[in-house]
C-alpha cells in the first residue's frame, strides 16, 4: 500500500492541481459542447441566406418514389451556378476553422479520460452535460435571431 500510495502522490503534487485540473478539463468541455452548437447553427443559417435554384426546388419537391433513373436524370440536369461571394469564402473559412479547432478538442479530451483518473473523466462527463445544458437553449435563441434577422 505504502508503494500506491507514493505513486500516487507523484502522479498528483497536490489536491489544489488535481482540482485545477478537473476545472479545466470541465471548462474545456463546455467549449467544446457549445462548438457544436455554434457550428450548427452557422450552417442551418448559411443554407438559410442560400436560395434553391428552380431546377434544385423541382427536384426537391419530387417524392421519394423516384426511380433510380430518374434521379441519376435529375442530377444530369443544369442548374444555376453562382459565383461564390467574399462571405460565403469567409463562412467556409469560418467553418473549417471551427471544424479544426472541435476535432482537436475533442482528441484533448479523449485523452483526458484515457488517463484513466476518475476525477478527470467526472469533469468531461459533468463538462458535457453543463455545455449541453448551457449551449442547447442558445441554439433556440440564435434560430430565433436568424429567422427575425432575414
């Protein structure tokens, strides 16, 4: 016991660093969860400022029962192309780089738990729940804003 015991005090200095730890695994949890809803919100709203072309709203509105020839038809047909303008470039780029910075977060944190510390793995469990908690009525608040702002 006494071998565990001083493994485990090099492992941890201290009780104030181990909660700092879990702090900040917990704070990095949150961001991460609201990431997610900010990434979602940004491309509901890009695809909300894009408007479908004639023939995209025809072939969207067709049913389900198409055969597979008439949709291999349908993605033959000509469409309206757009020059893509400077912001939807810098949404793209917006995007990407929150797309980045979600997966690194999310691999930082799955180390974390694979450090295999109770403490550490408890502060991405109860970080997730919070930034869901938190993140999850800002997605109603933004859609809102989106739909007053267009």
């Amino acid at each position: 016991p006494e071998v565990y015991i001083h493994q485990l005090k090099r492992q941890i200095p201290n009780v104030s660093c181990m909660v700092l730890s879990v702090f900040v695994v917990l704070l990095l949890t949150v961001v991460f969860e609201i990431l997610k809803v900010w990434r979602v919100w940004l491309s509901s709203s890009s695809r909300l400022a894009q408007r479908p072309s004639a023939y995209a709203a025809a072939a969207f509105g067709r049913t389900e029962s198409c055969s597979a020839l008439d949709a291999s038809e349908s993605s033959l047909a000509p469409t309206e192309t757009r020059p893509p303008s400077r912001n939807s470039w810098l949404l793209h780029v917006i995007q990407t780089c929150l797309h980045v910075l979600q997966v690194t977060l999310g691999y930082m944190l799955m180390l974390c738990v694979m450090s295999y510390n109770v403490w550490i793995f408890l502060g991405v469990v109860l970080g997730s729940a919070l930034g869901y908690y938190v993140a999850f009525p800002l997605l109603g608040q933004m859609s809102l804003y989106g739909r007053v702002r267009h």
